[in-house]
C-alpha cells in the first residue's frame, strides 16, 4: 500500500483511499480478488467499513451494482468520500447485519467479520467487537440468492466455526489457505453456493505477500489459471 499526502492506494495505485479511523489491510484486496469471478451483477458488502473490498471489486468490475451495510455512521461517513475519490458509486446502509429485517438478497455477498479482539475496527464508537462468526455467517448467507455465493476472509482459529456455520445453506464450498512468513496459514479464504450440493475444494494456497495480488491487480482465478489449478 502506498501513501502519499494523507491517501494512499491499493493494488498498486488503482485504488485510492483517504488515510481515516480505520484504513483497509491487504485482507480486503485478498477477499476482492477472490470474489472477482463471481457469476452475478449484484454486491452486497456486510461491514463495509471504508469501502476497502467495494471499491477494489468496482476496479475488477466496474459493472457491480454494490451496496454496503455497516453499523458505524463514521465508517460510512469515510466510505462516502472513498468512494467520491475513485468516482464510484456505492448504496450505503446504516444498519445491524445482525438485526437488519429485509427481504433484498444478491448474487454476491462479501464480509470480512470482526472477529478478534481489541482490533481498531473494534474499538470504535458502534462497532461490533469479537461478533458472534456464526450468527454473522448465517446472516450473511442468508442475504444471498439462490444459487448466489458467499465470500469470506477469516483467520485460520476460526474456519471450523465458519464452514459449519456455511454447509447449513450452501455446497461447492471452496477453501484457499494464505500462507504468512512462517509457512502458516493465517488466512484463510472461503466461498460456498447457496442451495446447491457440490463438494468442497481445498487449494494449495498462496503467499499473503503475492504481488500478482498486491500489486498488479490479478484476480484470484487468474492467479489459479497460471498455476494449473483451475
């Protein structure tokens, strides 16, 4: 990520973010890339924040209609002006994912839950501090349509919690693994189908730190494709 005058950018300038309370890690641009080759038009970005994920899926597919829900007015508040700086246009929702009643679903929902302690994504006025993943899981999926996909990016302690929470609604769950410095997991990327039955596929995994990623801009599929595992 580079900074440069109170911004600074995501996949390698493309993106460009105002420095705010919270600024996005390379989880949103992992996650982003992930759900780039998703079939659908439609975007839902539960816990939108500062708009990290949204706005580089709007860079993969400037086509998305995207909208973003938060609990935190200030987070929108910085979403706004993020979204204004790469000319984007994004619905944003000031609402609970956990007590918001609607009947809207999408093609695509993307989330990465709060789910440590003691972040600075906790901290702040309104937010949600260490979600209870199962419930932010079965409420995430149940905004999305049939035969629509989940995306998530979650730390490794809690991947039992959540593929469990998604094999009640969805099949052809799919597991990426990102490997940090030490050769461990410390993400872990995930993707299920809502109302279908297919297996589940374990990739390889990838580097945290992959430039094709960071950088340059490539999607996950892309990345796959070049490696021979898709």
């Amino acid at each position: 990520m580079a900074k440069k005058q109170g911004n600074f950018t995501l996949l390698g300038g493309l993106v460009n973010m105002r420095h705010g309370f919270y600024n996005p890690t390379s989880d949103a641009v992992w996650l982003a890339a992930f759900a780039a080759g998703a079939t659908g038009s439609t975007v839902l970005d539960v816990g939108i924040g500062t708009g990290g994920i949204a706005l580089c899926m709007l860079q993969h597919n400037p086509k998305l209609s995207v909208t973003g829900i938060d609990i935190s007015d200030q987070m929108l508040k910085e979403c706004t002006v993020n979204a204004e700086l790469n000319s984007r246009e994004i619905e944003l929702i000031n609402a609970d994912i956990m007590t918001w009643r609607t009947s809207r679903t999408f093609d695509i929902v993307v989330s990465n839950p709060p789910y440590f302690r003691g972040t600075p994504s906790a901290r702040h006025s309104g937010a949600h501090h260490n979600a209870d993943i199962v419930t932010w899981v079965h409420r995430c999926v149940a905004r999305v349509r049939p035969r629509g996909t989940f995306f998530t990016i979650v730390d490794s302690a809690v991947l039992s919690d959540v593929i469990s929470a998604m094999q009640k609604s969805c099949g052809d769950i799919t597991i990426l693994p990102l490997f940090g410095a030490r050769n461990v997991a410390e993400r872990v990327l995930l993707s299920g189908r809502v109302g279908t039955r297919g297996g589940t596929i374990l990739h390889n995994g990838l580097q945290m730190n992959n430039e094709m990623v960071l950088r340059d801009g490539l999607t996950i599929n892309q990345i796959l494709a070049r490696l021979g595992q898709i």
